[in-house]
C-alpha cells in the first residue's frame, strides 16, 4: 500500500472581497526551514559573541600598547639617569685623582687595583635613541642592559667609596701629623739668638743653644706650636716659667721664660691656643720665649720645621 504524503496548506485571505489564496507546502520543506532557522540563529549568536570577544580583547591590546609605550618612556628616562649617575661618576673619578694628587699619595695617578672602574662615554652602552622615531624597542631588552649597566656601578660605587675613604684617611692622618708637627712660632718678634754655638751671656762660655730665643714685648700672647698634651707647667731653675707639651708623633716642645702660665699639667691643647705670656722669668735679659723643639730625643732647629714667615707683630 503506498504511503500518502503529508503536507501543510496555507491559506491566504487578501480581505473579504478578494480572492483566497491556498499554498501547499510538503512536510519535510518546513523541517528543513526550521532547522535551518534554528542552525543560523546558532551561528548568528556565534559570530556575535566572537565578534564582542574580539572587541574587548582589542580595546585590551589597544591599553596594553599604551602601558607598553608608557613603560618604554619610563625604562628610558631610567635609562638616562643612569648614564647620568655613570657620567657623574667619572666626574668622582676625577675629583678623586685630584683629592689623590692634593693628599700626596699616588701623585694623581690611579692604578688599576685602584681605579674605579670602566665607564664614561667611551665605555657607556647607549640604549636606544632617545626619540623611538616609531621603531618598536624591546622592554625587556633595555631593562636587562639597564640591569648590567647598574650592576657595573655599583661595583664602581663601592671601589670609589673604598678608595675615598682610604684618601680621607689619608688626609686626616696628614692634619693629625700637621697639628703636632711645631711648625708655627710662639710668638712675631725678631731672633735674638739662634739654634746652635753661641756665647752663653752669663757664663761667657761657647756652649751649644738647644732652642731660638724670640724677642716679643711683655705679655704677649704665646701659642702652642703644636698640637699635645701639657706634660710640664710650672717653675723649672734656668727656664723660669715652662710649659712643655708633647704629643703622640713623638715632638715635645718647651716654652720658657714666661710672666704667666695659662694651662696646667695633662691638659690637652691644640694647635694655636694661647698657653702663657710673654716674660723674663728665670736666667734671662729681657722678655723673649726661649722655644725648644724635641723629636724622638733629639732637639731640632725650630726654623727648619717652621711654615710661617717670622715678623714683628
């Protein structure tokens, strides 16, 4: 027996005057119309949400290219301050040749066991032009040059620190040495008798003078010559009034014949300070410092120590 085929009619109904129209459509049409119908909403409610995913990963592309650039902008300016912190580094480096050449040590000459390093222009790996002019620079290409540049530095920072401290060291015991070396006079007058043989005015025997006798009027301010520590203050026969004072780097000095002393014993005083005046105490003719100088046990002449011109004050 033959299966009879199925349809749907349609029926068309103009208005009540016009003619109806009937429209015969097999089954398996509408089936395929409405899979079709459901398949293209599918795929239309794909491709919409696609396309809503790739427009939000398009305005994040478009941010992220805008960090990126903002990054490059800062990696730069990074990078140029470093090139700054090299360039004033070998300014330091300059400064220390100098500090080396002022301290005595080195004669201004660097060694390479001394030296701060490389750097400078010459050695200084340029990063990139600074106006991109639109090239694509890789971050983490710069970070890692700005990454060895700074590890260079501070190695360099670290030597020059070492080496500045050594100089200050340097320099520091250099005025140490200075302020106990009696290098300045007592007082401004005039030598009546120098270091060496001489007649003595009240034995009238030729006998060696150990000291410089400085004519100054009475009561004028007498300064150490050195920096120390008072080991003497007081009356000793021939000398009068004396203050001795004697330091670490193995110089004593000796100030005799004064009206007044103005320190005591173990008092440390510095270079310059005023100690006493100026008198005739003791075996003298007449106001003047009888000064002595002692090194290590022996007296040396005053003058030849001395950095200062001696005049009449």
């Amino acid at each position: 027996m033959k299966k009879k085929a199925k349809f749907f009619t349609l029926i068309v109904i103009p208005d009540s005057h016009g003619k109806v129209h009937r429209l015969v459509i097999p089954r398996f049409v509408i089936i395929i119309i409405v899979i079709g119908l459901i398949i293209g909403s599918f795929t239309l409610s794909y491709f919409i949400n696609e396309y809503r995913v790739m427009r939000e990963k398009l305005v994040y592309l478009n941010d992220l290219e805008k960090i990126t650039k903002m990054q490059q902008k800062r990696i730069l300016s990074l990078a140029e301050k470093v090139k700054q912190f090299n360039d004033t580094m070998e300014k330091l480096k300059k400064m220390e040749a100098r500090l080396r050449a002022l301290a005595g040590v080195g004669g201004g000459e660097i060694s390479k066991q001394e030296s701060l390093g490389e750097g400078g222009p010459e050695k200084y790996t340029l990063l990139v032009d600074p106006d991109l002019n639109g090239d694509k620079v890789s971050s983490l290409g710069l970070i890692k040059k700005i990454e060895s540049n700074v590890s260079i530095l501070e190695d360099t920072a670290k030597l020059q620190e070492k080496n500045l401290s050594k100089i200050q060291g340097i320099i520091q015991a250099k005025k140490d040495l200075f302020a106990c070396t009696p290098n300045i006079f007592p007082v401004q007058g005039w030598i009546s008798s120098g270091y060496g043989p001489r007649i003595n005015p009240f034995t009238h025997k030729r006998e060696m003078h150990r000291a410089i006798d400085i004519v100054a009027p009475w009561g004028t301010p007498i300064k150490a010559a050195c920096q120390g520590r008072v080991s003497y203050a007081g009356w000793k026969r021939f000398y009068g009034l004396v203050v001795e004072i004697q330091n670490s780097y193995g110089y004593s000095t000796i100030y005799g014949h004064m009206s007044k002393i103005l320190v005591k014993r173990g008092q440390v005083v510095k270079k310059g300070q005023v100690i006493g005046r100026v008198g005739s105490s003791g075996r003298s003719t007449g106001p003047h410092v009888h000064f002595e100088v002692w090194y290590k046990g022996k007296t040396l002449n005053p003058l030849n120590l001395m950095v200062e011109p001696l005049g009449s004050s």
